[in-house]
C-alpha cells in the first residue's frame, strides 16, 4: 500500500459506508451519502479513487459519474462502480459514462481490495510520469540554457577582464570603458532574452488548437539547435522545412518531444567519435498527414534494445546519462498529444554524394480534419 493516498465513497445507505471505511481503515477515506456532497469533496480535496453507488435518491451514480469526467480538475480520477444492479445495461452504461471497473454487492472483500490496489497503483504510476515528464523536459531545457549562456559568459568575462588590465596599465581610456560597457549590457540582455524564450516554453499551458509547425519551430530556432550550433560542437546541421502545415495540439509539447530527440542526437555524434558530425532535420507532408525526421551519423541505436527504445527505463545513452524516460515521454506525448506515431531505426543514407550510418526517428501526425 502506499501511504497518503485517499479514496472518496458515495453510498446513501450508511451501512455499505461503514462495511467499506473499516474494510479500506490503512487508506485515508472520506465518506458522501449524496452526490452533491461528493462534488463539494471533490473541489476541496484532493482524490485519487472514488467508489461510487449507482441507486441513490436526486443524482444517480451515472449522473454523478458525467459531472466528475465533465470538470477537467477531475476527470483523470478513477471511478469505481459498488451496486446492487447486474443487469447487462447498468454495465454497459457504468463504462460509457467513463467508469474503469464494476464491483457488484455482494462483493468479496479480498477481490475488492485488490481491485482498489490495482486502481490506486495505475494512478500513482500515472501521478509519477507527469512528474518525470516535467522533470525531463526541465533537464533538456536546463541543458540547452546552459549551452547558450556559454558564448555571453565568455564573452562578458573576457570584456570584464580586459576592463581590468587595461585599468592596472593605466590604458582604460573613455573609448575602451563604454565600448566594454555597451557588450556588458547587450550580452546580459541576451542572457534575459534567453531565460525568458525558455520560461515562455517550460510553462506553457495552452489547450490543444490549430498551430503552424514551422513557424513553431523558427521561434524555438535557438532552444532547439543551440547545443547542434555550439561554437565547439562542428556539426553540419541541414533543414528541410517544407512549408508551414497546421496542427492540432500543444505547439510546446512538439518542441519538448523534438529537443529530446535533437539532444540525444548530439549526445551520440560525440560517443561516436566522428570527425564529420551530421543532422538532418526535415519537415514534410502528403494529404493525409504532417512528417518530421530527425537523422544523424552517430552511434546509432543499440540492436538489442531497438524493439524497446520507446519502453520506460529503456534508453538508448550510456547509463551514467540518464533513466531512459525521455524516449518513453516522446512516445507518449506523440501518440496521445497528437494521435500520431514515432518509430525510431537504425539507417544507412547518402549526403552530398558521401555514405553515411546513423540512427533516424520518424514521426507522423494526422492532419486536422478542419483544414
């Protein structure tokens, strides 16, 4: 069991409730008798599992079930149904209104109990994965900040420096100081620059709408391609951008999928050694579905664990880099932000007339039907 996780029961016969509080007594449970007190509960704490009766006086549980999955604060919590009905159209109903499992009273205790347990470990797993999702997609933007700070730290430093000596040597003249004062300032305002494009993307909320994939893309140019363009990184970077296609989704979640991707195939251009280091990006469409392809001459994926790349703690770095989450987020996001599809291989390509090896992620997502 684990600890701390509470469970909401609306029954309006007290006598199930007792059976059931003394049954679930190691969980923090909170009883309702209606279902009005119930959405009261649901505004003021914080819920992870609600058994739910079916026949009760002024709201049913069906009723009850369509208001929970209709405010987005509650939907995602998992409902039980706990009734006296068994016939086949209570059932039907109790999944269509958007119930996850049906217990019927009788029930037995272990069975419910496990039940319960199966419940609350499927939402704390799901609880911990947008946690690792936001801690991921925290890391990757830490570690892109970091690479564009590098060249205005050095920069500022050097200017400070010279500002300095110049001074011991008695040389800093009007000139030099206003000059070194004037690169000071423009260097920090592109550090602030930087923080705010970076806080703009990591808190970015917005529901699913319509969003222009290029122009997504040339306003992230920096977030995205700074570690690629790293005065000390010498890779050849090539965009193919066809043209600015609509989406439907979140327009920071496609970049925090895509900036995984790209950092991965910086981080395997370096393991590999390679004295031409390469990435293709290419963006691209037919009448039914939007593409993207990111392909470097790195390391490539490992063929023992290319079935498993998008599996959680699967991953394709070295272990010292990380948990192997960050494939498993891009999966997720692509698949249920978008509706589309992610695969990633191993490939064997030419540029500029010259062979290459490397790996190549491949994703698809449909076109809105409202274009």
């Amino acid at each position: 069991m684990v600890p701390n996780q509470t469970i909401l029961i609306v029954d309006d016969t007290k006598t199930n409730i007792d059976i059931l509080l003394e049954l679930l007594k190691d969980y923090d449970v909170i009883p309702a008798l209606d279902g009005q007190t119930a959405l009261n509960i649901l505004k003021e704490e914080h819920i992870e599992l609600i058994l739910l009766d079916i026949m009760m006086p002024h709201m049913d549980g069906f009723e009850i079930c369509k208001k929970i999955k209709e405010n987005k604060l509650t939907k995602d919590i998992p409902i039980m149904f706990i009734t006296a009905k068994t016939d086949e159209l209570s059932i039907q109903m109790a999944f269509e209104v958007g119930g996850v499992d049906y217990i019927t009273k009788p029930f037995n205790t272990k069975e419910l109990l496990a039940r319960v347990q199966t419940q609350l470990r499927l939402q704390r797993n799901k609880t911990e994965l947008i946690e690792t999702k936001k801690h991921i997609a925290i890391t990757e933007l830490i570690h892109n900040i970091a690479h564009q700070w590098r060249q205005p730290l050095s920069a500022i430093s050097t200017c400070a420096s010279g500002m300095k000596l110049n001074k011991e040597l008695g040389t800093l003249n009007d000139g030099i100081f206003y000059d070194s004062c004037d690169l000071i300032i423009n260097e920090t305002m592109r550090l602030s620059s930087t923080i705010e494009e970076f806080r703009k993307l990591i808190n970015d909320t917005s529901p699913k709408a319509l969003f222009k994939v290029k122009e997504s893309i040339e306003k992230n140019y920096d977030i995205l391609f700074s570690n690629l363009l790293a005065g000390d990184a010498h890779i050849e970077l090539s965009l193919d951008i066809d043209h600015d296609t609509k989406i439907r989704g979140t327009a920071s979640a496609l970049i925090q999928s895509l900036l995984y991707i790209l950092n991965n195939a910086n981080d395997a251009l370096f393991e590999s050694g390679n004295e031409f280091k390469l990435v293709l990006f290419k963006v691209y469409k037919n009448d039914q579905s939007l593409f993207i392809d990111i392909t470097d001459n790195g390391t490539g994926i490992d063929t023992n664990i290319q079935n498993k790349i998008f599996e959680p703690y699967s991953t394709t770095k070295h272990q010292s880099h990380g948990k192997g989450l960050g494939l498993y987020v891009v999966y997720k996001t692509v698949t249920e932000m978008f509706n589309g599809k992610v695969s990633g291989e191993n490939l064997a390509f030419e540029y500029k007339k010259q062979p290459q090896n490397g790996a190549n992620f491949h994703i698809e997502i449909p076109l809105s039907p409202e274009l």
